[in-house]
C-alpha cells in the first residue's frame, strides 16, 4: 500500500546486522492470528459461493460452479448496487474532509472557549451507528415529528421527506456527522505542528489567504489527509449499521450498498451462496479499489507538494 | 477558504487591527454554530430521555418539561452486566490486540524491506471483507468451538477488527522516531528487545494511547459480531440498545434513556481523553 | 526442591479440580434446569419478561435466561441458530409464517407427543380452547408445531373527530372505494392532518402485508394453479395504481419510510383520518399513557375491494416453539404450556390492573370472558371476528397452490415479498412508474417460481 511505502520512507532501509528475534519471529504472531481469523472463514466463504445454499432449505444444496458469481455479474442493477457504494464512501468521505478541515482551522484560532468546544467536538464520532441511525430517522428527519421539519415548517416551507426525495444524500449526511470528528481531529493535529515561523514569513510576503492555505497548510497536511483517507475508506466502504437503521437500503435500492445487499441476501433470503459469492467480489473490489485510490491521492499529493 | 489560522497576528495600525478583530469574532461566532448544530443531534437524544414517549414525538418538539426517570428505571436494570462485558471485550481486545501487534508494528517499522511492505498491505487488506460475508462461517466455527456466547468469542473477534489496525499506525509512529537514536543504541551494544523496551515503545507511547482510544471506541461500538455471536450471557451494549427497539409500539424516550446510557461511557471517556489523543496523533502518524 | 513443590501444587490442584467436578455433579443432580427463551421486543412479549417471577412460582426449578430483540434482528438470529444446530435457544417466538416451514424442515420439536406424555398438563391447558382458525395455522400433518402467543388479523381504525368535522361517517364493513373517499374530505395537510395512513415501508411483512390484503380483495392472487406469477395481472394492476393514487394525494408525507410503529405513532397523536393495520393497534390506541385519540378512536372492518370479499384482512401470530436443538424439552414445554394458557392471561390481566391489554386472539374462553368484553369491548368482537374469519386456506378470489393471506406459505418469500415490497415502495415514491414496478415485479416472482422448483 503506497501509504505505508511512503511513512516508512522517512527511515533509511539499512539492513540490520545483529539481532537476536528474527524480524520474522516478532511479526509472525500477529500474521498467524489473522491467518486463522480472518482466511479460515474467507476460504469457507469462497466454498459456500460455489453452492446454491439456502439457510431455510437445507435437503437441496447442489454444487453450482460459478452460478452464484455468474447472476451476480449478469443482473444490471447490481451495477446501481456498486455505484451506490463508491457514491456513498466518496460523497461521505468528501463531506467530511471539507467539513474538517474548515472545523480544524476554525478550531485552531485562539478564542475563549477553544479547549472546551474541541472536547466536545469529537462527541459525535463516538455514537453508536445503530444509535445515530435510529436518532436521525425519527427524531431529525421524520418528515412529521422530525425536528428538521419542524424548523422548516416554522420557517414557512413544506417539510421534506428527506429519506424519501433525499435518501443518498441523508444517508451521507448522518454518516458525514459521525466522521467528521475524526477528520477535524487528525487535521487540526496536523495545522497545530505547523510551524507558526512558516505562516508569519508567506504573510509578511503579502500572502492571500488562498495562498497561504494553498502553498503553506495543503503541502503540510499531506499525510494527515493520507491517514483521513485510508481509516474512512475502509471504513465507509463497510457502512452497514446507519443504512440499516434507517433507509433499509430504499427507496427501491437508492442507498443499497454492497454491505447492505449482502445482509439482504443472507438474511433476508437465506441465500447464503449468493451472499458469500457477493462477499468474494466485494473483497476483490475494495481492495483494488482501495490501492488505486490511495495511489492517485498520493500521486496528486506528491504533486501539491512538489514546489 | 478565509478560515485561515489569524492567530498572533502582528497587531497592525489603525483599521486593519478593527478589521482583524471583527473577522474574528465573526469566525468566532461561526465556529460555536458549527459546534452546536453538530452537538445536537446527540442533545436531542439526551433531552428525549427524560420525557415521557408522548413528549418525545410530539409535533411541534417539546423543548420545556419536567424531566422524569421513567424511562431510566426500565433501562437501568439489564444495563451493567451488558456495561461489564463491553468493558471485558474493549478493553481484553484492546489489549491483545497490542500483545500481538505492537512487536508486528516493530520489526515492520525498524527493518522495511519489500516483504514488510506487503505484509502491512496484507494485513489492512483482511480488514476488507464485510463482517456479514463471513458471519455463517464464522458462526459454524464459533459453534464447534465453544464459543458462542461467550466473552472469549467477542475478544477474539474484535481482536481480529483491530489487529490491523494497531499494526498500521504503531508502524508509522514507530518509523517516525529518527533512526540516528537506534544507531546509537546499536552501538551500545542494545538487543533487539533492548531496542524496543527502551527506545521504539517509551519514545512511541503517545501513539500507543492514540490507537488504544480508537481500539476501543470501534470494539464498543460494534455491532453485528455482537448481534450474531452473543446470546445472552456475553451480550454487550450494543445487543442491549437492541432490546429496546421495537417495530412495535412507541419507544423513542426509552430507547434514548437506554442510548444515553450506552454511549456515555465511551462519550466522558473519549472527552477526557481528547488531549491525550491529540498529542499522540500529533506526534505520530501525523508529523 | 522444585519438583517437590511442583508435584504437590500438582496433587493440590488435582483435588481441587476433583471436588469442584463433584460439587457441579450435585448441584446438577438436585434438578435446576435452565432454558433461555428467545423472544420478540413487543409490549405484550415484555410483559411476559416480567411475569418470570410467577413461572418461578409455579416452576421453582427451572431458571429462566431471556434474549429478546427486534423483530428482524430476533427472525435472524433464530433462524441462523436452528438451521445450523447450535441449540442456543430452548424457547424460540416464531411467527405464523415459518411454523408449517420449519416444522417441514424437521428444526421443531412437534408438540402433539409432548401433550400426550403429559395428560395433566394437556387437560389443563385445553388445546380445544384455541381458536380453530389458528390452531390451524400451527399444524402440519396433524402434528401442534407451535402454541400461539397472541394472534392478530388487520382493521380499519379511524378517528371520529376528524370523521365528524369532515361530516363523513364509517360504515362496520367499508369499502376500499369509500375509505379514498374519506381521506380525500379529510385531508389538511396545512393543519397537519393526512387523510389516511398505510404501510409504506418496503419489506414482507411491512407494505407487503397491507397491501397483499388489497390485492386479495381486488381480485388478484401472487400465483395461478400453475405457480404462473399474476403481478401483472389487471387486478395487481388497478390494486397498485389504487394504493399509489390514495397514499400520494391523501397520505402523509415520506410513507415509504413508514411501518407499523410510524402509523401507530402518527395515528395516536390524531394525524391520521384512517389506518388500516393490525388488531393489535386496538390496544395501544387505548392506552392514554401514549394516545391522544383514546376517546375518539373507532373501529372498523378491513376494507374490502370490488374483486372479492374475501382475503381482505390479514392473519398473523407470534407462537412459542421449541427448537429441535434444545436439550431442555421438558423444561422448555413446562413454560410454553405456562405462557400461553388461561391462567396466564388471567395472570397478565392481573399484573397490568385491565383485561384489555392480555394477549388476544389465542382462545375462545378469552372473548367469552365478561371482563375482558367489558375492558375490550369497543373492538374486542371485531378483532375475533377478523380473526376467526381470516382463513389461510381461502384468500383469494382465484384458487391457488399456497396458503397464506398476507404472504405465500413457502421459504422463498419472505425473500421475494421484501424485493417486490421494494418495487412497490419505489412506484409509491415516484422512483419508477406502477407499469414498470409491476413487470420487475412479475419477472422476480416467476424466477422465484423456476428456480424453487415450483413451476413445472
């Protein structure tokens, strides 16, 4: 992964001449507990993909070679399915490093109060998905008893159904108030070990803003926004618990990702060979995605940075 | 974007010093509103608890009422075992997690060759998979096992969910502490465990505080595993909160008492340790 | 030195171990078995949560473990525990739909030997006393799955101050034709009151469930004799482009998003002109701890429509079973003969201080009792009625090779009903047209057909 390559590049590679512990020895635990943990069922996934199994029809559970994999890549609108999820992590993932990035800069002014309101900043980071769904659903947006209509309504408007006309949109904003925090957090830290010297000289220069913000903070938030980035993509590619508790992945398949399709499918339907196959296609899809992500951030990064 | 940093500005003459002040009290302002409207949602919640069902959805919102424990008194009772065995699996996943990661995190970050580049790859990469693709297989294995229901179960899981993790950042803090102070280590004549007691985890331990907060905000929060590998004797909070949805009747006042209780102690936790976290980000996998 | 003291921590723990493994021996001796029961998170299941202490009264041997979940989180975790033996549960709720589906699967323990084993217990209980419509329900070649919880079937439940304003009355038996026309002199979106509320959340048993009913009454069925799938039929047609038309131009605002518990809510706070769900509503719209329509709520039938009376309103229960995998049989027995008989709804009536809130539609001697027509009275003969002519053998117009009102009785439904409660719920959103709804629809059912084996 081209973030680690670039973090462990601040350290020159010198081989190391004497030591007792292998390296080997010492990452090995670790290897061989996620081995265990994580490809024993990822390899009895990969099994049951090859069959029909459903969960409720246990006597018919025939071999069906690459069927499962075969609808899967044949029905169009799986197609909407994936879409949805890049929308989903993308939309979210935009939101919240704008949205952070403009809390960390606003937080790292000196004003009364400042110690006390980035406390309580981070408190939304810290809510249960399945909370944050179920509060959002009913007491927020509930086109009748939600409190944002209540204050559209008193405002003079019409209420909006938010989950209805707005449901990728809603979903992305409920997801983007959980992680905002995170990004502010991380980024805030990275304006706060920016030398103060740095932003007194490009002023003095009669530096805009703009370009204060563009050639002194960008370049210096490089790895912050690298780190925002992995943690929220791994992340967000796996929202489950917010659709869940609230769009049900609706209307129609409006904010069904594929997390969410494979949940319908293996406990909605007990189709458990589709869901594993999905499963399969789902891993292979993240992390080329994942790779090739983080590549062009980096390379557009590199690019900011290199002067 | 004008919400650039304007602290210790030099103080100018005249009318830009005016100007200055009234752009910071403006962002001044901006920034509390920010803070409130992300607040509250999770106030809302709070207040909610403490009203009667008919309050809670009541439309127009009741902001003034008298405050009542109903809703606690039926919240509380199931409440601390499933408090306990969150705090057993947070905390017991957290720490092996470290056991097994931090020494990973070492030998990864001191001695980089193209394998130790793979290796951390491979490891985020197991972090790919969506819990509910596995969770047959997993609940097949958890059943021959013994470990269904069972706080073991819960740690071994999310020890799994974090390993990664821990691995990933512990390997960047660990890269960012100048190689010069291992060399002079070497030279001294310093072990390999030498070199991690003395020099990788002290000089590290902000980053260690760090990625703990987030180990165990994700391991209190969890869900799904929750749901599907516990029944009874091992459920955590987030099976709880789950006893008091309903797709019948009305339950938001006692649902919010029941996540009011659910999320306050990662809430006052994470507050208190705020500082402590960003320090340690600070100085670790953000330069 | 060392091994001396090695051997005798050695011989030291040994009898530890010894006499611990003896003591567990006794006390599992001395009887003390334990069942957990795995249960819905409905009033009704909570109550019976709470009356564990009364079991123990009566049991005083046998401690009860209680899991209890959400619907879907509970239909879940239960199927994915009995379908793979873990044996988790020794009391499971399991509803109308999957009895005759998991008894057929061999995952439940049928209960007919157990009553005969037990001739005191199975003279008490009374199986005679249950409602034949239900009793029914739970059978499956002549051998009891299942004892019922409580049983409910759908109404019309409307509010008679809105109904006087809007100078319109409710007839006992309304038709789907006149309910539109109700809504549409009732609706006032400008004072926060919506003409009519309807099950709009997509899933098998939320839109499906109401809506279902409508076809059945409008003359359509889910399959012909053939297993053919009909969703394309003009009768699904007209019902569809019905329930669109109704809940769009007098419903309230974001109807797909809401099920059961958004109605109730809606409808207690005197939102609603109209509401057409389950019986079980009956109970909380007259609880004034959370309604404010208590002394204007009415009660009517089920709409019927202009295909067929019949199929018009629903049949549901929650019943209690025991998993082939328990190792608890008797234990688990002696607690679903408990919570399901007379004494416990004399029980509940006692504990909640009203005989309106005890656990209906399960026996005939519940709707004979004068206390509960006196608590109930306003829609206790209505529910029995709904109930007892709800039959799951004759709900459509058109014969048909399932059996189900609200659903059809086979385990790949649950999976299309929620998939085609989508495409309804998209047509009802404006997603997509009630024409391509309806095709989509069609074409997932007559794969469900073919690739259940079902269609020959």
């Amino acid at each position: 992964m081209t973030v680690a390559q670039n973090l462990t590049a601040t350290s020159p590679p010198a081989p190391r001449q004497r030591f007792r512990f292998t390296p080997a020895a010492l990452i090995w635990p670790a290897m061989l507990y996620l081995i265990l943990t994580t490809q024993v069922p990822f390899f009895m996934t990969l099994y049951y993909s090859l069959f029909r199994y459903n969960l409720v029809d246990p006597t018919n559970r025939p071999f069906v070679g690459l069927g499962n994999y075969i609808s899967l890549l044949t029905d169009p609108q799986n197609l909407r399915i994936v879409l949805n999820t890049l929308v989903l992590a993308g939309g979210t993932l935009a939101v919240t490093l704008i949205l952070g990035g403009s809390l960390a800069m606003l937080l790292n002014r000196n004003f009364p109060g400042r110690a006390l309101l980035r406390t309580l900043m981070i408190s939304s980071f810290l809510v249960m998905p399945i909370v944050t769904a179920v509060v959002w659903k009913n007491m927020l947006l509930n086109p009748v008893f939600g409190f944002f209509s209540w204050v559209v309504s008193s405002l003079g408007g019409v209420p909006v159904d938010w989950l209805a006309q707005y449901p990728m949109a809603s979903v992305i904003a409920m997801i983007a108030w959980e992680w905002t925090p995170f990004a502010m957090l991380i980024l805030l830290t990275g304006l706060q070990s920016l030398p103060e010297d740095q932003l007194e000289a490009v002023r003095l220069d009669g530096a805009s803003p703009w370009q204060e913000f563009r050639y002194v903070v960008m370049p210096h938030w490089t790895q912050a926004i690298q780190v925002v980035v992995l943690m929220e993509t791994i992340a967000l590619l796996q929202v489950y618990g917010e659709i869940y508790g609230s769009t049900s992945g609706g209307p129609g398949v409006a904010t069904t990702n594929l997390p969410y399709f494979i949940y319908q499918k293996a406990f909605a339907e007990y189709n458990i060979g589709l869901a594993s196959a999905a499963g399969v296609l789902t891993v292979i899809l993240t992390n080329v995605l994942a790779v090739y992500l983080l590549r062009m951030i980096n390379r557009t990064l590199a690019h900011n940075k290199g002067d | 974007m004008t919400a650039a940093p304007t602290t210790n500005v030099p103080p100018n003459r005249g009318s830009a010093a005016a100007r200055t002040r009234i752009q910071n009290i403006v962002l001044t302002t901006v920034t509390y509103l920010i803070a409130i409207a992300f607040l509250f949602p999770l106030v809302w919640m709070m207040m909610a608890a403490f009203k009667t069902e008919a309050q809670a959805f009541a439309a127009p919102p009741v902001f003034a009422f008298t405050p009542i424990l109903d809703n606690f008194q039926r919240a509380l009772p199931s409440y601390f075992p499933a408090l306990l065995n969150s705090l057993t699996a947070a905390v017991g996943s957290t720490i092996l997690a470290f056991l097994l990661g931090l020494p990973a995190a070492f030998a990864l970050a001191v001695y980089p060759t193209k394998r130790a580049q793979n290796t951390l790859t491979w490891m985020l990469s197991t972090k790919m998979m969506p819990a509910v693709g596995v969770i047959v297989p997993l609940f097949l294995l958890y059943k021959n096992l013994g470990l269904l229901d069972t706080r073991t179960g819960l740690i071994l899981m999310y020890t799994t969910m974090n390993l990664p993790l821990v691995v990933w950042m512990m390997h960047s803090y660990m890269t960012e502490i100048p190689y010069a102070i291992y060399e002079a280590a070497k030279i001294d004549g310093a072990t390999v465990s030498q070199e991690f007691f003395r020099i990788a985890l002290p000089l590290s331990m902000p980053g260690v505080s760090a990625t703990a907060l987030l180990c165990l905000i994700f391991a209190w929060n969890e869900v799904f595993f929750a749901l599907n590998l516990t029944t009874s004797d091992a459920a955590p909070l987030s099976v709880y909160i789950g006893s008091f949805k309903t797709s019948m009747g009305l339950f938001w006042a006692q649902l919010s008492a029941a996540a009011t209780l659910t999320v306050l102690p990662v809430l006052i936790f994470g507050w208190v340790a705020q500082r402590q976290l960003v320090r340690g980000l600070s100085l670790g996998a953000v330069k | 030195m060392q091994s001396i003291s090695q051997r005798y921590s050695f011989k030291r723990s040994l009898t530890l171990a010894l006499s611990l493994g003896t003591a567990a021996l006794l006390s599992a001796a001395s009887a003390a078995s334990t069942i957990t029961i795995a249960t819905v998170n409905n009033p009704d299941m909570v109550t019976m949560q709470g009356l564990t202490g009364e079991f123990n009264k009566k049991y005083p041997d046998i401690t009860v473990k209680w899991v209890v979940l959400p619907e879907n989180e509970l239909r879940q975790k239960i199927t994915l525990d009995v379908a793979s033996g873990a044996g988790s549960f020794d009391v499971a709720t399991v509803g109308a739909y999957e009895v005759p589906i998991w008894a057929k699967n061999g995952w439940l323990d049928p209960l007919t030997p157990l009553f005969a084993k037990n001739a005191a217990l199975a003279k008490s209980y009374n199986l005679s006393d249950l409602l034949p419509s239900v009793r029914t329900a739970l059978t499956l070649k002549g051998n009891l799955y299942a004892v019922p919880f409580y049983a409910e079937s759908s109404m019309t439940f409307y509010n008679k101050a809105l109904f006087q304003k809007a100078g319109v009355t409710m007839p006992a038996q309304p038709t789907w034709q006149q309910i539109q026309g109700f809504a549409a002199k009732i609706h006032n979106p400008s004072a926060g009151v919506y003409g009519i509320c309807m099950r709009g959340l997509p899933g098998w048993g939320e839109n499906m469930a109401v809506f279902t009913t409508m076809v059945n009454t409008f003359g359509g069925r889910w399959f012909d004799n053939d297993w053919k799938a009909q969703l394309n039929s003009p009768a699904w047609k007209t019902a569809l482009n019905f329930y669109v038309d109704t809940l769009t131009k007098y419903g309230p605002p974001g109807a797909t998003s809401n099920g059961f518990t958004e109605n109730l809510t809606l409808m207690s706070q005197g939102k609603c002109g109209m509401w057409i769900d389950a019986t079980v509503a009956a109970g909380f719209l007259s609880d004034p701890g959370s309604s404010k329509i208590v002394n204007t709520v009415g009660f009517a039938n089920a709409p019927v429509g202009p295909g067929t009376p019949r199929g018009n309103n629903w049949f549901w229960s929650w019943n209690l079973a025991i998993p082939k995998s328990s190792k608890q049989e008797d234990a688990a027995f002696k607690f679903i003969t408990w919570a399901t008989s007379k004494e416990y709804i004399a029980l509940v009536a006692k504990a909640k201080g009203t005989w309106a809130s005890v656990p209906p539609g399960t026996r005939t001697s519940t709707y004979s009792n004068a206390n509960y027509k006196k608590a109930a009275g306003a829609f206790s003969s209505l529910v029995l009625k709904s109930i007892n002519e709800a039959d799951v053998t004759k709900a459509t117009k058109d014969p048909v090779p399932y059996t189900g009102i609200q659903f059809v009785a086979i385990p790949e439904f649950q999976a299309l009903g929620t998939q085609v409660g989508q495409y309804i719920a998209g047509a009802l959103s404006g997603q997509s047209t009630v024409d391509q709804a309806l095709k989509q629809a069609q074409d997932a059912a007559n794969k469900v057909a073919k690739d259940g084996g079902y269609q020959k």
